[in-house]
C-alpha cells in the first residue's frame, strides 16, 4: 500500500508490521541502555554508547534499513542512527575536555546534557513511532524522492 506525501509529492510505501515491531524493539533496546545508566553510577550517555542493546540495536539499524527505504520507518533508523553517532561525538568531545583539570566540569556537563539529549530523541522518536508517523528531517535538509524521509 503506497500513499502520496502532500509536502514532498512522493509515494511512501508503508512498512511492514514486521518492520514496525522491529522499530519498537530497536526503541526498546536503546532506552533499555539509557534507562540502564539511569539506574546505576554510570552516565546515561555511556550506558547508551557502550551497553550491548545499544549495540545490537546500531547492528540492526545497518542491517534493516535498506528494507525500510522508501517507507516513513526509514525517518526513524536515520533518527536513531544519527542519535547514536552524535552522542558518541560528544562523548569524545567531553572526554577531550576531561584531561584539563578546568575542563572536567565542562566535560561532566557535556556527557549529563548529552544524556540527557538521548533521553528526549529516545522518548520523542517512540512516541512518534507509536503514532505511525515519520520523524522531521534534520535541519537544512530537504526531501529526496530517491532516499524518501531519510
């Protein structure tokens, strides 16, 4: 089943429920991580990055995604995907800092606004998931018909 996209003049195939389950799980394995750092001495931001939900669910995003091109699931795994990398960049940014003794209060707030960061891409990508419908694309960029939503 394909509908029409009014602000791209595209056809979006819809996804699979399977596909739509495994989204949901690759939000679940995610938050999991996060959740994890929450509940421990950890960071949420390295629990995130270095826990093996987290992990698995990158392997999975890499794995799938081509099956999910040209549907609106596609928004998500590139919301994922780009959550993971950046949160990673600001990792190494704050852990850049951290061998300054000035910069390790920067770095320990670079790491809690970071988390903080996947925190809110977590919750709002899964609710936005829930609703069936895609993720806004990233600033500056403009719909391709041949990525669709990407």
């Amino acid at each position: 089943m394909s509908t029409l996209n009014p602000s791209t003049s595209t056809t979006i195939r819809r996804p699979t429920e399977g596909l739509i389950t495994l989204a949901h799980v690759i939000y679940a394995l995610h938050a999991f991580s996060a959740l994890t750092g929450l509940a421990s001495s950890v960071l949420v931001l390295t629990a995130f990055l270095t826990g093996w939900p987290s992990i698995i669910a990158v392997i999975l995003h890499y794995a799938k995604r081509s099956e999910v091109r040209g549907t609106w699931l596609d928004s998500h795994f590139g919301w994922q995907i780009r959550t993971f990398w950046f949160a990673l960049l600001w990792l190494v940014v704050g852990g850049m800092a951290f061998f300054t003794f000035v910069g390790i209060p920067v770095a320990v707030v670079i790491w809690v606004l970071t988390g903080l960061w996947v925190l809110y891409r977590i919750a709002r990508g899964w609710m936005t998931l829930s609703g069936e419908k895609p993720m806004p694309l990233p600033a500056g960029q403009k719909a391709d018909p041949s990525r669709s939503l990407s």
